[in-house]
C-alpha cells in the first residue's frame, strides 16, 4: 500500500507540473520562468502543507519529487 502511495504522489507531482507548464505557456513565459512555474505548482502545496504541520519537507527528504517535477516541467 506505501509503494502505491508513494507512486500516486509522483503522479500528482508530475502532473501539476505539466499544468503549471502549460498555465505559463499560455501567458508566453519563457523557458526558465515555466520550468520556475511548473516546479512551484507541483511542490507549493505540499511544501505549505508540512510546514504548517512542522514535519520535514517533502521534497527535501526524497528528491525524486523535485527531480520529477523538474523532468516533467
């Protein structure tokens, strides 16, 4: 069950991504400004998440997130 947890959470990661590509393509941004976009619309709301609920960052302690969401961004 943790695998499959762990694997819908890369899913999500990888598809806020792409969304928040595709937000960023429509208003004409550049490259790094999408890329800075997607990243952020696939890491903001967990990163706000755990650190209101003061436990470590998701992303900071598995950096496949951040790796997935910069390969899909």
């Amino acid at each position: 069950m943790e695998a499959l947890l762990y694997w819908v959470g890369m899913a999500a990661v990888a598809v806020n991504a792409v969304t928040g590509v595709l937000d960023s393509g429509r208003k004409q941004m550049d490259l790094i400004g999408a890329m800075l976009v997607g990243v952020a619309t696939a890491l903001g709301g967990g990163t706000v998440r755990d650190l209101l609920l003061d436990r470590n960052v998701f992303w900071v302690v598995d950096q496949t997130y951040l790796i997935a969401a910069l390969g899909t961004g």
